[in-house]
C-alpha cells in the first residue's frame, strides 16, 4: 500500500481536485478562489462531523461521496498510477494542505 510517496502523486491528485473543483455549478471564475469555495462547501456539508471524527477522515470520507467531479473507479485511479486503496485519504490530505496554504 503506497501513499503519496512522490511529489508526482501530490501534483496529480492537486491536478484532480483542481479539475474536480472547477466543474462545479457555483464554481468561482477565479482559480486562485477554487480552493477557498470548495473548502467553504466542505466545513458547510460536514458541519459537526469534524468533532467527532477528525478533519482528515470527515475529508475523506465527504469526497469519497463524490463531492467533487474526482475518478472513482479502481481501474480509473490505478491508471493515474495511484493506489485505489488509500486514494481518498490522499486526495484529503492533498485537499485539505492546498486549502490550508491558500488560506494562510
């Protein structure tokens, strides 16, 4: 079981969530707003949720549920190269230190 263990993987799942954000309807024009947006969307859907079971596993488990336009399917994420298995706890950590950055 591989983790981002390269910098390739951080840069492709960024790349993902980027893609994934900006499909969104209410999406902001600006890119440099995306990642503000979809964290607004986050702390608004799993309000409450962070308290009992962290901000990483309630990361986790909102895009998992498809909460952005991101692969879902085994076959589609090892194509990218990534692990199926831990690919939405990777896709959180990547989220959730860009929307960290972007808001520091």
């Amino acid at each position: 079981m591989k983790t981002l263990q390269s910098q390739r993987d951080f840069e492709t799942i960024k790349a993902l969530l980027v893609e994934g954000i900006s499909l969104d309807d209410d999406c902001p024009s600006d890119p440099e707003k995306y990642f503000d947006y979809a964290l607004n969307r986050f702390f608004a859907e799993t309000e409450g949720t962070i308290s009992r079971h962290g901000i990483l596993k309630t990361c986790e488990k909102w895009l998992s549920g498809l909460a952005l336009h991101i692969p879902f399917w085994n076959s589609d994420i090892e194509d990218l190269g990534l692990d199926p298995e831990t690919y939405f706890k990777d896709c959180a950590i990547v989220f959730l230190t860009e929307s960290m950055i972007k808001n520091s």
